[in-house]
C-alpha cells in the first residue's frame, strides 16, 4: 500500500544532528506553509502540543536495525526497533510532545522537539491528556539507564 503524505511546514533550530543534543532544552520554531495558516487558529489556546515530522536524513537498513542494542551501547540488551525510542524506524516518522511556548503568524515556538534543522513537518495535534495521557505507564529499567546517562 502506498501512502502520500505532504509536509505542512519545517523545523528552523540550532540543532544540526542528533549527537549529544540535550532535546528537552533546545527552542525551536515550525514554520507551517502558508496554505495551512488558518489551521493554526485556536492553537495557542495549549500549553502543549504533539508533533509529527519526518526524521528525513536517517537510513533503515533491516539487517542493522530490526533489532539491535539501544545508542548502539554495549551494556543494554538488544531489542526490536519497535520497543525503542529509535530515530532508525522502517518509515522514519517522529512523533514528540512539546511545549507550546508561542504562535505567532505562521511560526510556532517550542520547547522541547528532538529534530534537526530543516525536519519536514508532517502534522501538529494538541496534546490532550484525557486521549495522549497514560496512567502509571511501565518503563522498561535498561529505558530509565539511557534517560538518566548511565
């Protein structure tokens, strides 16, 4: 089956790769295309909202990344590319919770997207807990390690 999905705007940060960059920090803007501007109406109205992107300069080899150790580290078990938080995905789509810091014209300002400059920007939904919150969700313990850098 084959699905067409156009991009409705482009993420404008410092953030060039993906090494070493403190997501939860980094301000970034969206900067929706034109055509879509109306759609943005009643959005400042969230504190926080969910981005979709397309994680555009990665490559998902199979062989490499169906299953394999998270950050590549050696002292955390392997696990399939769908138990992970991997930008190395068959279909390469990002999907992160932001904060929404501003709307101004066409340019929303957010804290917190963990995409590179020029990320092609797929859709933007407000974050509403009573559908996006879970309760008490489990996390895995070698998922708490890489989060807190050990």
């Amino acid at each position: 089956m084959q699905i067409e999905i156009q991009a409705i705007g482009t993420v404008r940060t410092a953030a060039t790769d993906d090494v070493n960059t403190r997501w939860r920090e980094i301000v970034s803007t969206i900067h929706v295309d034109e055509a879509f501007i109306s759609g943005l109406h009643g959005l400042d109205d969230w504190t926080h909202i969910v981005v979709i992107f397309s994680m555009h300069e990665t490559v998902f080899d199979p062989e490499k990344h169906l299953l394999h150790r998270p950050n590549d580290r050696a002292d955390l078990p392997e696990k399939g590319v769908f138990a992970q938080r991997s930008t190395l995905t068959p279909n390469k789509i990002g999907m992160t919770t932001v904060k929404l810091m501003g709307v101004e014209g066409n340019v929303l300002t957010v804290k917190g997207l963990d995409a590179i400059d020029g990320t092609p920007v797929l859709d933007i939904k407000p974050f509403a807990p009573v559908y996006d919150g879970a309760i008490d969700p489990g996390v895995p313990v070698w998922f708490l390690r890489l989060m807190q850098g050990e």
